[in-house]
C-alpha cells in the first residue's frame, strides 16, 4: 500500500501539473471503487488552486470545493496527454485546460475519489492525527499521546489518531533507530526515548520522501518509476538477517497483526539510539 511518503512523492510529481489550471472535463470509465465515485456536474470550469496532503490522502483544492483521492493498496496518479492510451485499470481521467489529463489507475480498485464541497469536513478526514512531519509531531506530544496506555509503542505510533501516515515499513525503521522495542508498552517509555522516536520517525520519511518512496510491489511514482527507499531499510523485511548495525540476528514478531522485526541488542528496552545509523 503507499504509504505517506509515495503520497507526498505522488503530490510533488503532480502539483506543477496542475497548479492553475482548469478542469474542462472528467470521464469516469469505472465508478466502483472503494467506494462509489459521485462528482457534481459543477465541478468542470473550475481551476486547481493546491495540491495538498493530509495523511495518505491527496487534496486537490478547487474554487467550490477539493478532490480527496485515496490511492489504496495499488493506485497511482499521473498527468498524461489526453490521448494517451487507456489502459485496463485507467478509471479515471481528469481533463485538464492544458490538454493533459490527470490519470487514476488502480488495478485492485480499493483507492476512492470524493468531492468535499467548500466549507465542510469530510467524514474520512475528522478525527486524525497531527502530521509527523510537522512541528506539533515532537517527543512531549506521543508522551502525552501514551500517559497511561498499555498498549505496544509501535502499535500507538500507528494509530491515526495520534499521528498520521506512519506504516507498518516505517515504524519499525523509527523504532530501530530510536533503540526502542517495538512491544514495549507505550506508557512506560520515557520523554527521552519519545524525543529519539519523534526525530527518527521525521528522519526515515523524510529520507523516504528524498528517495522517492519506498519500493513496493504496486507503487509507481508519478513519472511511472518504483521508489528507492527500500535499499536503505534497516530491519523492516530483514527478519533472521544480520543487524546492519551489530550484526546480531534481527527477530520478528506480530504486533497488532502486522509483521514487526527488530535487533534484540540495539533495541534492549527504550535502549539507546542506533549509534551509527
């Protein structure tokens, strides 16, 4: 599934696209997706002032209101020329004033599109947390976030309503570089380790982002090239491998279903950070 940092690639490749530009038309070739795709006859004419993210989702601001899209488990976005030929799973088209066209291509067809009129919230946008990549994301808010949980620090580092777009790849890459063990209950780590959790957390997606995203099976960037990040993962994948670091053999467990690997020597407890990496 792309994660936050495909997202933001997929939001940088897209924006000088669109950025002032009109959209003069929309041919929508199959309306089931995720969830059914209802845009409002108004929405033709009117110009493309942003192109934002919140969490996984891209926002497409518009005059009277924005475009979510949500690229699902194998969806990508791209701007093509109006002609370009359409392929199996090419769903929709956004025609735009410059004679290209802003492509949705989603073979397991579990993205969405919805239309949020101006001055209303969207249901799939309430309730979600602080972006991590922004200055509210720091090592007082996830240990406010934690007072008195018992739950796994990986499994409240991916919980949306604490903090947004942090997958499964990297929460356990922050983890590791914190030196925090990923079962360890969240309401015991201290505001140190937080502190080395929140910087990690900005660094892995950060360098993700900068990468180009991280290589997964369905993902394609924006140009239509797979992501490098996966080259630098340091335990995500890499179970029974040795640690990069220390060269001991990386473990994995289940942690809120989701496969979780970590280095048992540099993430001892709240540990130390990965010193080196």
């Amino acid at each position: 599934m792309p994660e936050l940092p495909e997202v933001e690639t997929t939001r940088r490749g897209i924006e000088p696209h669109l950025l002032g530009r009109r959209i003069v038309r929309w041919e929508l070739r199959n309306p089931s997706l995720r969830w059914p795709v209802e845009l409002p006859a108004g929405l033709a004419g009117q110009r493309v002032h942003a192109v934002e993210r919140r969490a996984k989702y891209l926002l497409v601001r518009l005059e009277e209101g924005t475009l979510i899209v949500h690229l699902g488990m194998s969806g990508s976005l791209r701007v093509l020329p109006a002609d370009a030929e359409v392929r199996k799973h090419d769903h929709v088209d956004f025609l735009l004033d410059s004679g290209r066209a802003l492509r949705l291509n989603d073979p397991r067809r579990f993205g969405s599109i919805h239309w949020q009129p101006a001055g209303s919230e969207h249901w799939l946008l309430a309730n979600l947390g602080v972006e991590p990549l922004s200055d509210a994301f720091d090592g007082a808010y996830l240990k406010h976030a934690a007072r008195g949980r018992r739950v796994a620090v990986k499994n409240l580092l991916m919980d949306g309503r604490v903090v947004v777009g942090v997958g499964n790849i990297y929460a356990n890459e922050a983890l590791f570089l914190a030196g925090i063990r990923p079962s360890l209950p969240a309401g015991r780590v201290t505001r140190a380790s937080y502190d080395r959790l929140a910087a990690a957390v900005k660094r892995v997606l950060g360098d993700a982002i900068a990468l180009g995203g991280t290589t997964l099976r369905d993902f394609v960037n924006a140009d239509g090239d797979p992501g490098y990040f996966r080259q630098s993962l340091y335990v995500y994948g890499r179970e029974g491998l040795p640690c990069r670091r220390c060269q001991s053999e990386l473990r994995g467990l289940r942690l809120g279903q989701r496969a979780t690997v970590f280095c048992p020597n540099c993430q001892r407890g709240q540990g130390f950070a990965a010193r080196g990496c």
